[in-house]
C-alpha cells in the first residue's frame, strides 16, 4: 500500500504518461470546488491577462477564457503530459489566439517581466522547491498593480491524506500568509471553503480549502 501512496503522490506532482492522464481526471473531479473557488476569485474580466501555474488538463480553461472574448489566459505546467492535455482540450482556443500553454517550472517561466495582472495557482505550493524564488519569478512577471490568488488545502486538512507524507510541504493559513507579507505579498483576503467528506482509501476524510488574494507591496 505504501507504494501505491508513493506513486500516486508522484502522479500528483508530475502526472506522466498513461497514469498522469487519469491522474488529470482525477483531480478535475477531487478539485472542482478549489478550482471554481479560484476562478471566482481571479474574477476574469475583459481585457485581463490571466497566468495559471499548474493547469493540469486545463479542464476549467474553457470557465475563463469564455467570459469575454479578450480575455487572454497563459497556463504553465512542468508536466509534458498535461501540456499535451490541455491543448488537445483547449485545440479551439489555442487555434484563435487567446490561449497558449507552455512547458515549465513555476520558479523559472518563459514569459515577459509584467505581463500578467492576474496570477493564480491551485495546489502546486506544496512542490516548490525554492518558495523564495518562485514567489520572485511570480512578482516579476505580474503587473505592478496585478493580483496574485493562491488555493491550497491547509495543513490540518492535507495532514489526514496518506500520500501527502510523500513530497508534500504543508501550510497553515497563518503559514501561507506569513510567507507571501514576507515576500512582499500584501494579502487582500483569505477565504476558508468547507467543502463535503469524503472517502479516501478507505477512510473518511475531512476536506475544505483556503483562497488566498494578494497584491504586490
């Protein structure tokens, strides 16, 4: 069993190949609430230039780009296969022009300083390597005035999970706030979400998450 929490805890970080495909699938559907909590508080609007850091499939893509049609969305993935997944679910919008994906990590991204005035991530903090580093690349490329929204689930919550002893760094709400004021992040807001139990492996787990909004000091 410990194999099987280790190798999903690897398909979380990095979904690979045929595993990583359903791996996809399943967190569009574990994550649903998370991932519409985090669009609803990106609020898209016309003419924003929204970057995502970790799309997986691109799945909620199509809940952004299609409030407005200038509406520009860039998402970035250090997974090949979820590049590869996303742009065969996204193949109309990549084909008009407002959407684009591109293989990379989140401490090292291949886009223009200022570029973006809405920056959001949903479950990738636990796999920074350098949280320092990456919340720097996130300044340069956003907008002076642009927002940054990060969506986890908060320690409490991720330390009942088998697979999180596996690579995961964990953060409270005080944690994960702490870091962003210390890395010149103003935090806006924190919203706490309780989302319904459910099963995992075999036991009952309790499940919400934390929407946090900041802006650049």
């Amino acid at each position: 069993m410990e194999e099987q929490y280790k190798a999903f805890a690897s398909q979380l970080r990095r979904p690979t190949n045929e595993d990583g495909v359903k791996t996809g699938v399943h967190m569009n559907e574990g994550n649903k609430i998370m991932n519409l909590e985090a669009i609803k508080a990106v609020n898209p609007c016309a003419h924003d230039r929204i970057l995502e850091i970790g799309m997986g499939n691109g799945f909620f893509v199509k809940n952004i780009v299609s409030i407005h049609p200038t509406i520009v969305y860039t998402g970035c993935d250090f997974s090949e296969t979820m590049i590869e997944e996303s742009e065969k679910m996204n193949a109309e919008y990549v084909k008009i022009g407002n959407v684009r994906f591109h293989l990379a990590s989140a401490d090292k991204l291949p886009l223009k300083d200022n570029s973006y005035n809405k920056l959001f991530t949903v479950n990738t903090i636990y796999f920074w390597e350098n949280p320092i580093t990456t919340l720097n690349e996130f300044k340069r490329v956003l907008t002076a005035d642009g927002e940054l929204i990060v969506v986890v689930r908060p320690k409490h919550i991720m330390e009942n999970l088998p697979v999180t002893k596996y690579g995961f760094t964990m953060y409270s709400k005080e944690e994960l706030i702490l870091l962003l004021s210390s890395n010149n992040f103003e935090v806006l807001d924190s919203i706490e979400i309780e989302e319904p139990s459910r099963e995992v492996m075999g036991t009952m787990v309790e499940f919400g998450s934390l929407v946090v909004r900041a802006k650049q000091k």
